[in-house]
C-alpha cells in the first residue's frame, strides 16, 4: 500500500494506515500474521525476562562479593591496629584460617 508523507510523520496516521493494512488480509494472511506476531512477542517476553534475572544475579553476586571485600578490609585494619584473632573474627565473622589468609596476602 502507498503510503502519503504525513503518515510517516504522524503516529496516529500511522496507527491507522498499520489498521487498515492488517484489515485488508485475507483469514490466510491474517492467521499468519498473528502466528508472527504472537512469536515476537514471546521472544521478546523471554529475552527481557532473561536479561532481569541475570541483572538481578549478577547484582545479588556483587553485592555478596562486595561484602566479603569489606570483611577483608576491616580485617586488614583490625590486625594493623593489634587487635587480636578472636577479636577480629567476632567482629568480622571471619574464621581464625581466613584472618590468616588475609593477613598474610598483605
């Protein structure tokens, strides 16, 4: 179909020329159409579904990665400062073995 100029600057020209197109189909071209369309849409249902989940892994994994930095850190800090082991590890919740790994990969 042909289509004027202020369709292609007007959305709701558009609209209704996208309308008047699909109404034109024969039932044939219609059941196609909508098998297509109904595809489409399932994969892009999919593909934003997939993309939120693996936002939401990859934030939740950050976040534990972060915390287990900050640990280290206080850990670091508390040795610097002559704090003992047990002390360090009730404040921290690090084991005695993961102090000790931490203090010595200084």
């Amino acid at each position: 179909m042909e289509q004027l100029a202020f369709i292609k600057e007007h959305g709701l020209f558009k609209g209704l020329s996208e309308m008047t197109e699909y109404a034109a189909l024969d039932k044939e071209q219609r059941r196609a159409y909508d098998a297509d369309l109904k595809a489409y849409r399932d994969l892009n249902s999919t593909l934003h579904f997939a993309a939120s989940d693996g936002f939401a892994k990859g934030e939740v994994k950050g976040r534990k990665e972060g915390r287990a930095e900050e640990k280290k850190k206080t850990a670091r800090l508390l040795h610097s400062k002559g704090m003992d082991l047990d002390f360090i590890s009730q404040i921290t919740g690090l084991t005695h073995d993961e102090i000790q790994n931490v203090i010595s990969a200084e």
